[in-house]
C-alpha cells in the first residue's frame, strides 16, 4: 500500500487498480524475474486476491472502506 502511495502526486484513497498495480511493481522491484512465482506462492495469482487481502484488512479494521468500493 505505501509503496502505492508514494507513487501519487498527493495522499489520496486509491482504487483497487492502483493498489494492483502498485502490488505487481513492488514484486518485480523485491524479486525481478521470480516477482510472479513468490506471488504464486502466496497466493496471489490475481488481482481478485489482492481485493480479498484488503477486504481481510478491513474486516479487521486495518484498513477504512469508503462508499464508492466494492468487492
């Protein structure tokens, strides 16, 4: 998530395409060509894994959902 942020202009909320994103850069910035078989490992082989991981997160209160998100 911060490495998403940091790449705004300005803080703002960001949608789950940006977060996505932001998900896949990283990976490929930690661990280059492996970046998809770590993901894997993971289990991340979408980004609908990636929504679920936040939806988890705000289940739990880590994270704020706003009204304009959705599953």
């Amino acid at each position: 998530l911060q490495h998403a942020i940091e790449k705004l202009d300005e803080p703002r909320h960001i949608a789950g395409q940006e977060l996505a994103e932001g998900v896949r850069d990283l990976a490929i910035e930690r661990f280059g060509p492996m970046a998809r078989t770590v993901l894997e490992h993971w289990g991340i082989h979408a980004t609908a894994d990636i929504g679920a991981i936040v939806y988890a997160l705000i289940d739990c209160h880590v994270l704020i959902k706003q009204e304009s998100d959705s599953r």
